[in-house]
C-alpha cells in the first residue's frame, strides 16, 4: 500500500507539473496533499492561514499526509513545508520520494507571481532563501533520488525520474 513515487520539494520547484507529468505518462491518478487539504476544508490554503494560522494548516496537512500515504497506484505530491514535520519524515522513509532540486533563482521566478502562497508574500526572494537553505537537509534526508531541476524541461525532469522507478 503505497503511492508509486513521492515528490516533494520547496515552493517553486515544479512538484505538481512534473506529478501531473508523471501522472500522465504512468497512466495512474495525481493526488496532491495541499488539493486534499483545501476540499477537506472548503477553502483555499491562503485562506486557511489568514483564518487559522498556519499550526493549523500543518495539523490539516499532517492528517492529508498520512491518508494519501496509504494510497496505492498514485503520484502523490507534498506541500513545500510537508518535510518539516518529524513524523512526516519518519513516514517517508519506507516511500519512493523524489526530491525536486531547484537553485533559488529558479525558484523565486517560479512563485514569484503567484499569491497563493502565504509564507511567501512580501520579499519572495528573501523569504525563500531562508526557507529553502532551513529545508534543503530536510528534504534530502527523506529522498530516495535528487533530481536537480535547473535548466531542464518537465519532461527531460519527468524522464529521469521513470528511469528510476
Ligand atoms: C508551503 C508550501 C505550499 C503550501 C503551503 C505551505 C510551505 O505548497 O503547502 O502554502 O510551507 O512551503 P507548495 O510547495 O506547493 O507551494
């Protein structure tokens, strides 16, 4: 009982266009933890923050973490934060995670438009320096394989990920 792969990554570093990818070219369904959170609350994530704070958007999180994980024949993809939770990490290890690399240039062009990105808002750039450099460890301890994004098409990314499934 296991979703087929696991990406996970910071904000920015193409987790659902790849898992949508994948998704695509596997034939199998693409399940999305933040998705899952927003129908299991009837809201927006940014909404959840500004109405409750983001200690209950990762106890929401936690919960959609630990149902998708039990989710067989899906490409499931995390929220960027996912990773910061011990027992999240813990529960990872027995899965197929792939850690989506991305340079923070990379990334702060990515989200750098979008504004449903709660934690983000205000200095994109500054913001997701700290983040990313506070998770880079986090994210790679759980990983099974590293993709490094930068310079590289979704389906050259997509393709280096089905070789090693
Ligand atoms: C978050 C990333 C978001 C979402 C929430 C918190 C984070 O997902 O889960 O806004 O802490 O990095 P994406 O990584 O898909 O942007």
């Amino acid at each position: 009982m296991s979703p087929v792969v696991v990406l996970v990554g910071p904000p920015g570093s193409g987790k659902s266009t790849i898992a949508a990818l994948l998704a695509e070219r596997l034939q199998i369904p693409h399940r999305d933890t933040d998705a899952d959170v927003e129908i299991g609350a009837g809201k927006p994530i940014s909404d959840i923050f500004v109405d409750a704070g983001e200690e209950a958007f990762r106890s929401l999180e936690r919960a959609a973490i630990v149902a998708a994980l039990t989710d067989t024949g899906v490409v499931l993809s995390l929220g960027g934060g996912a990773i910061l939770d011990p027992a999240t990490r813990a529960d990872l290890a027995g899965h197929n995670v792939v850690y989506l690399d991305v340079s923070l240039t990379e990334a702060a062009k990515r989200v750098g438009m979008s504004v449903a990105r709660p934690l983000l808002l205000g200095n994109v750039r500054t913001q997701l320096r700290t983040l990313m450099e506070a998770r880079r460890p986090l994210y790679a301890e759980v990983a099974k394989l590293t993709v490094v994004t930068d310079g590289k098409t979704p389906d050259v990314i997509a393709a280096e990920i089905l070789e090693h499934l």
